[in-house]
C-alpha cells in the first residue's frame, strides 16, 4: 500500500508545552483555553463554522516518537490493545478533541477545553453535529467504564514520549 501523507491546515495554541501535566483528554479539570491558527490558505473553509456550538479537531500528536500495541493508558494499571485506548503512542499518531467553539475572527477559531502541546500541528475541522456524531441507543465503553468520572483528575505523566 502506498504511504499517505498529510499536511498540516494550521496550528493550535494552548498553555501547555510539556506533555507532564497536560490533561488527558478535553473534559480533564486542567483543560484551557486556547486557539487554532488556520493558515491563509485555507481560511475561506472556515466560511459559515461561527454557527456551530463545537468543533471536531483531528491534527498530529507530533511530540509522541514511539508505538505502543498494548500501552498501560492513564486511567488504568493495565495494558490494553491501543485500538481500545485513548493513547497518543500509536501506529499513526493522530489526535481528536471535540471542543467548544467561542468564536471565529478571520483565520483564528477561539476555542475551550483544549488538551494538547502548543504549536500541534492541526491536520482537520470538522463541525459537532449532535444527530451525525452522537450514537443513538445504549453506549457501551468496555474497560473504561470502571474509570467513569477519573478523566477530570488524571493527568499526563509523559510516559509516550
């Protein structure tokens, strides 16, 4: 198979610039506002996003240099296949964050509930649309749901440099 290659459509900007301490995941209590730089040469896609209460955000978890097949993830003390996880060490380090948008000015979204590195590359923006993104029926989240309500608390130790 051919190698797929992606280039970055702008860049996020957050108070964290060490992967120690950082939340884990958007709805963590450490958490921060913060903004997506869209490069000019993509900023008119941004035409028409100021009316959607949150973004989806896919972009390179460029600070992470290892796989990891069966990682021990911060919720627990046991490994899990990293298909099951949430974990940034794997095959293809792509992240994702739905997130509230504030507002739009020019070529810069205003966003909440940021939980990555500044200066991430941003691969994505994609509208939150409840009726798409929301699954319907009973929601079943295996192992992690014995780590229900711990996300708020558990930070990042830096153990997928």
């Amino acid at each position: 198979m051919d190698t797929i290659s992606y280039r970055p459509i702008g860049l996020l900007h957050t108070p964290f610039h060490d992967l120690q301490g950082m939340p884990i995941q958007p709805s963590g209590a450490t958490s921060a506002p913060g903004t997506a730089e869209i490069f000019p040469a993509f900023a008119a896609g941004l035409q028409d996003l100021e009316g959607f209460s949150h973004v989806i955000l896919l972009y390179q978890l460029h600070a992470v240099r290892q796989v990891e097949l069966t990682p021990t993830p911060f919720l627990d003390t046991e490994p899990h296949g990293v298909f099951a996880t949430r974990s940034p060490a794997r095959p293809n380090p792509i992240g994702l964050s739905i997130v509230p948008l504030v507002r739009v000015e020019g070529n810069v979204l205003h966003l909440q509930n940021l939980d990555m590195l500044d200066g991430t590359p941003l691969l994505d923006v994609k509208p939150y649309v409840p009726e798409f993104d929301r699954p319907a029926g009973k929601v079943k989240t295996g192992w992690l749901a014995k780590a229900r309500g711990r996300v708020r608390s558990i930070k990042s130790d830096g153990r997928f440099r």
